[in-house]
C-alpha cells in the first residue's frame, strides 16, 4: 500500500511538471501577441524622445543652432559628426523604433480593432506620425530609403530621390486626412498626445502639411501655394490649446529627456551662447519674458550671462554661465523645461503663425491676414506658451527690435525667420530647418569648426558600411555626402 501510495504521489508530480513546463514555454517580458495600442504608445514615446533630447549621440541640433554651447568637449558644438555618430543614432532611432513601432501598431490595428471606422481612423493617426518622422528625415540627409523601407524581405533597400519621397509623403498625409473621423472610434489614452481627439488630429495634420507646403516654397513654389492653402482651408491651430504635446511623466522612466541628461545625469557642460543671450536680453534692456524660463541665472554672478560659442573655458565653466532650463536651482518650477514632466513639443500654435506669415509674405492666396497679424500671433503665442502671461506678451511686442515695423532683419522672411529662431529655442531641430531656409539669422562658425555650417547630416556609417552600393549611388545622385551639400527644398 504505501509502495502504491508512492507511486501515485511520483505520477502526480510528474504531471505537474509536465504542466509547468508547458507554462515555461510563454515568456511574460516578450509576449507573442502585443497589443496595437502598446505599440501606437511606444512609437509615440521613441518619437516625442528623439525630437526632443539633448544627446550628444543625437539631437545636437540646439548646439549646432548656438542657441546652446558646451563648457569642456566641443565636438558637437564644432560640427563633429563623425566622432559621437549623431547621424547613426538619429538614423537608427527613426528608421528601427520609431517608423517600424508605427508599422507594427498598424498591422496590430488590423487584427485586433473589429470596428471598420475605428480602424480607419487609428491607421490614420500612425500613418500621420509616420509621415511625420519621414518628413524629418527626408530634409536631414536627402535622398533616404522609403519604398523599400521597413520591408524585412529587403535587408539593404534602395534610397529614392528625395523630392519624389517629399511629394508621396503629401499624398499620404492627404489620404490620412481624409480618413479621419471625428465620429468614428479611436485609440483613445493610449493616444499620449491628444488623447485619441480626432478633431485634434485633423488640426495637426493640416497644421504641419502647411508647415510642409512652407518648407518647399523656395524649391517648388506652385506646390508650395497649393499645399497652404489645401491645408488653411481644412483648418489649422488657432491657439496653444490645440498644441502637439508628448505629456512626460514625473517619476523614471517616461521623464522628458532633457531632464534626464541635464538634471538626472548630473551634467553641467551645456550653457547659454552670448549670441543668443544677446538676442533675449540686449544690453540687459528690453529683456526677453521668456529669458527667466529658457536660462537659470549664473551661480557666480547671480545674472544672465552667455559664453562665446565654441569657446570651451573648461569644466568649472558651468559657474560662471547661464545653465539651460530655466529656474533649475528650483526643480519643480512651472514652466522649466528641465522639469522631469515637462512636455516634448512636436508641433505648436506659435509655429503654425509663423509659416501663415510667411504665406502671407510670399504673396500666397487663400491666407487672410496681413504679415504683421499673424507675426504678432506668433509670437504672442510664443510667450504665453512659455510664461502664460499676456501682458508680458503685449510689452514684447513694442519693443523697437521685435515690432514688426522695426523688427531685425531687412526683408518680411528675414523679420519672421528672427523671432521664429528665438520661439523654436527647445526645438533646435526646426530652428536648424528654418535657418536652413531662410539663411537668417546669419550664424558665425564657431572657432576651429570641422566644416562649414552643416546645412545636412551625412550618411550613418553603418549605411556606408552595410548598404554600400545603395549609399553609393545615394550619395552621387545628391552632389556627394558631405554636410555642406544643400538638399532638395534648400535652394539659396
């Protein structure tokens, strides 16, 4: 009886083991099926990320715009892209988080969302954000992979001509539009930005296809004029409430990653240039409301104080200058952008005023308005955004070098392109594409650069390496890969 009994008890302890074995065979930290809207939610995170980092492995874009200079290694600063590999991390970044996690979500969506109208109109709202990162891509290196992009049967696609890419990307954005639904059902929270608010995403998509038409209006300006006005008829941001925001959160590890280099790190080799702390705060008269919330005053002086760009002056240098982010010797301020929750910023209201006065400037019917309206809108918009203070706003505004009347700059573009670099500081990346374009304000090479003011990023060296005969002919077909070959939309 009792061999029995033993038996009997092995037997079950046999099957047990059998069925944990089973159980074992499901990994919990990679499961075989992920949901459509953890992958929208992550692709949203790796894009609000890498647009608005400060990593010298990426976005370097602040540095190379002077709006920011470093204290000890000046690498970035003097236009190195070779030494930290900023266009490998922006590349693989785009092309191997962000644009597939969309691609993903998407063929997720057509599994697992049964609601047609639902369906269409969360496919819609990865395609404009994939579109988006395309768009970024396409005037950072030129001619890229995009038809054979994102395929894994096609380990070493092709690149296609950047114009060509530029037009299918309108189409896209057009068809996206179009399958928009406010009635319909969305994605809702998991949406970080808007919250699955479909006539939101209707106002963004029209926002940054205006911003797209402006983009092309020297290099196409006939495609230029139709995509505006396309885009301001459907309608676009009328005020910051309508803003593209990535919300972070206070506590690791979905904090804004400028908080995390900046403050989480410990670094202290960022620091205000005296170019652009010039332009906030001239002969410190007529001081910029937005200066408080851009720069900390110096440790040692207690006052704003700007370093020449690319003069290093070592790693004790951070005492004697402005840090970026506002009152950071206060963490938790409101309004600092080194908050670990302050939001990244993909599109804005002030932006979208900008490119409507640069419409109007251009002569480009459809837009109402005058140039000076919606210049002052901008920059309204600006300033509330960042210190939610009207009145500050309006006392700007009379000031002799920002009225528009007698605003620096001798053309309307260069007028406009002066106050945008000041209102895109944060968002170097579009300040770089702005200054590309309207070549104002004039930016001087910082002392013992490696090349002239990049007006591209060169191939990553993993392109050149692996893809070589496509980067080959890639690199021909723009004039030579070289940070001063001009693209496409860039024609002065």
């Amino acid at each position: 009886m009792k061999k029995t009994t033993l038996i009997f008890a092995a037997l079950l302890t046999l099957s047990a083991c059998k069925k944990d074995l089973t159980s074992l065979n499901k990994d919990p930290k990679n499961p075989p099926v992920v949901p459509s809207y953890a992958l929208f939610t992550e692709a949203e995170r790796l894009l609000a990320n890498t647009m608005t980092t400060p990593s010298v492995n990426s976005n370097i874009f602040r540095l190379i715009e002077q709006q920011w200079t470093e204290t000890q290694y000046l690498n970035e600063t003097q236009y190195q892209l070779t030494y930290r590999k900023q266009p490998d991390g922006l590349w693989a970044s785009f092309y191997s988080s962000v644009l597939i996690n969309f691609e993903k979500s998407k063929q997720a969506m057509s599994i697992d969302v049964k609601d047609a109208a639902t369906l269409k109109n969360e496919t819609a709202m990865a395609d404009i954000l994939q579109v988006y990162t395309y768009y970024y891509l396409v005037t950072t290196f030129g001619n890229i992979p995009y038809s054979e992009a994102l395929d894994i049967n096609k380990p070493f696609p092709k690149y296609d001509d950047a114009k060509t890419v530029y037009s299918q990307l309108l189409t896209r954005l057009d068809a996206d539009i179009a399958a928009l639904d406010p009635g319909a059902g969305t994605i809702g929270s998991a949406d970080i930005i808007y919250g699955g608010d479909i006539a939101k995403w209707q106002k963004f998509a029209n926002s940054f296809k205006l911003k797209m038409g402006i983009t092309i209006a020297d290099s196409d300006p006939a495609t230029a004029q139709a995509t505006v006005q396309s885009a301001v008829s459907a309608g676009v941001f009328t005020s910051n409430d309508d803003n593209a925001l990535f919300q972070y959160v206070a506590t690791p590890p979905n904090t804004n990653p400028v908080w995390v280099n900046l403050v989480q790190s410990g670094r202290h080799d960022f620091i205000a240039t005296s170019e652009f702390m010039n332009m906030l705060n001239p002969g410190k008269v007529n001081q910029d409301p937005r200066l408080p919330y851009y720069f900390a005053p110096s440790l040692a002086h207690d006052q704003y104080v700007g370093a020449p760009n690319g003069s290093g002056n070592g790693s004790l240098a951070f005492a004697q200058y402005s840090l970026p982010g506002g009152p950071l010797l206060t963490p938790g301020a409101e309004g600092s952008l080194t908050n670990p929750d302050f939001p990244g910023d993909l599109l804005d209201y002030s932006e979208t005023e900008f490119n409507l006065a640069e419409a109007v400037a251009r002569g480009f019917a459809g837009v109402s308005g005058t140039v000076e309206s919606h210049y002052n809108a901008a920059v309204t918009a600006s300033v509330e955004y960042w210190t939610g203070d009207a009145a500050a706003a309006a006392t700007y505004l009379t000031f002799a070098n920002v009225k528009y009347a007698t605003a620096l700059g001798a053309t309307p573009l260069q007028k406009i392109a002066g106050q945008e670099y000041i209102a895109l500081y944060n968002r170097g990346w579009d300040a770089w594409t702005v200054n590309r374009r309207l070549d104002y304000p004039k930016l001087v090479p910082p002392p013992n650069a490696f090349s002239d003011f990049p007006v591209r990023f060169t191939y990553p060296i993993s392109e050149q390496n692996v893809n070589q005969p496509n980067y080959e002919k890639a690199a021909a077909a723009i004039g030579g890969d070289k940070v001063t070959t001009r693209l496409f939309f860039d024609t002065k």
